[in-house]
C-alpha cells in the first residue's frame, strides 16, 4: 500500500496532459477546445482498438514519430511524401495537404477530411483513428 503511493507520487500518470499539450503543438490553439473536450472520450475509443493501433495512435497524437524536425537535426529534410514546400514534421504530416490525401484515396474516403483533420479527437471512431 505505501509502496503504492510511493509509486505514484514519483511516477505520475500525466499521460492526458501531455497528450492535450502535445496536440495542441500539432493541431493548433483553434482545437484546443475540440481537445480538452472530446480526448478522455476518444482515448476510450482508442482502448478498443488492437494493441499495436493504439501504439501507433498515441505515437501520433503525442508526436513521437521520428522526423528530423523533431529531433532538432542540423540537417532537416523535406517533406517524405514530396511536397514541394512541406517540412519532415508532425505539423505538416497532419495538415490536409500531405497525409490526408494518401490515407483517404487509399480508404476510398474522396474528400471527406473530417475524421482525419483533428486526428480522430473531435468525433472519435474505431475507423477514425485507425485511418
Ligand atoms: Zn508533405
């Protein structure tokens, strides 16, 4: 029981608040409402899914992947995807010029953003996130 408390008071569980600070940098102060609001309710969305899915959620949402923007290298690349203007980071990856279009073509999904704009925070779906 002490152990327990112990535990917890060195190791807390902030992984909301840092997910809500870390979307906020992708996703920008004008969703900060849509993430305050609607992140506990896509996180139990998010618990529905397979493991590695939800690996890969939380990655995205707490901007983990490896970019050369994000690891600060003195060389940052481009865009992967060939963008002529996009940078290799998060920001850009989500915005509805780079990945939006590979995933909804590859889903069939034509030019509905919606899901994907907000990565799967403002209406959470199994089918959201997973895109
Ligand atoms: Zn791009």
């Amino acid at each position: 029981m002490a152990y327990d408390h112990f535990v917890e008071h060195l190791f807390p569980n902030d992984l909301i608040p840092t997910l809500k600070r870390r979307l906020n940098n992708i996703l920008g102060h004008e969703k900060a409402d849509v993430i305050e609001n609607k992140i506990e309710s896509a996180i139990r969305v998010l618990k529905k899914l397979d493991q590695f899915e939800v690996v890969h959620v939380i990655k995205t949402w707490a901007n983990s992947w490896a970019s050369t923007f994000r690891f600060h290298e003195d060389k940052r690349l481009p865009c992967l995807l060939g963008c002529p203007s996009g940078q290799d980071c998060m920001k850009h990856y989500q915005s509805r010029l780079s990945l939006h279009t590979i995933v909804y073509d590859a889903l069939g999904k034509g030019d509905d953003w919606s899901e994907f704009a907000d990565l799967g925070i403002a209406n959470p779906s199994r089918e959201g996130l997973r895109a």
